[in-house]
C-alpha cells in the first residue's frame, strides 16, 4: 500500500515537471522580449539539424560604407517565410523579427531571433 502511494506520487511529480516545461517552452516560443527590423544582404540560408530540422540565415548589415560588416544570425519556423528568404539570396532585405530569449532547446532554432517578416529591396 506504501509503496503505492510513494509510486503515485513519483508519476504525479515527473507529470507536473513535464507540464511545467511545456508551458515554459510555449511561453519562451510565443512571448517575444523584443521585435524590430535588420536590413542587410542575405548571404546564407539554409535548412540544419541531424533531427530538428530549423532554417537557419544570416545577413550582412552595412552602416557605412568601408565598415567592416556585422552578421546577424536568425532563425524562421515558418515555411512561408523561408520560401521568400530562398529567393531572395544574395540580394538586400530587411527582415522583421521577434526575439525569443530562453528557448529552452535548438529544436525550434539555433537562433533567439526568429524572423517573420521578409522585404526584399530592389
């Protein structure tokens, strides 16, 4: 009977650490600590992962020129955007993007940037 109970409690325990960590990636995935824009030139996109397949990118951002260019990486995880980003390779954009800080796993992306939004400027 003890043992039951001490069983019982055991899977009742490991439900709620599993429940609370499901709520804590939904939050981390859906709450973002920052959104804004980055133009730059995309030089990289591609899909990675050996089980967790994430597109994952990068642009140069330019301030000036003679600057040496900063890279800004990002992640997307939604295919909509991912097809517009393929197209526009080598091109400048200006990508819309959320920053989810916390992700607990890369499984959604390498990234905490998460882009949304692609312009492609002409």
């Amino acid at each position: 009977m003890k043992s039951k109970r001490v069983l019982l409690y055991f899977i009742g325990l490991v439900v709620v650490a599993m429940l609370a960590f499901a709520a804590y990636t939904w939050t981390m995935l859906n709450v973002s600590y920052s959104d804004g824009e980055r133009a730059g030139y995309l030089q990289k996109f591609s899909r990675v992962g050996w089980f967790c397949k994430t597109w994952e990118g990068e642009i140069l951002l330019t301030s000036m020129p003679g600057a040496i260019p900063e890279k800004f990486f990002f992640s997307t995880r939604e295919e909509a955007v991912a097809k517009e980003l393929s197209a526009a390779i080598g091109k400048r954009v200006v990508l819309g993007y959320a920053q989810h800080r916390g992700v607990p796993t890369q499984c959604f992306g390498e990234s905490e940037y998460f882009v949304t939004k692609v312009t492609v400027q002409q």
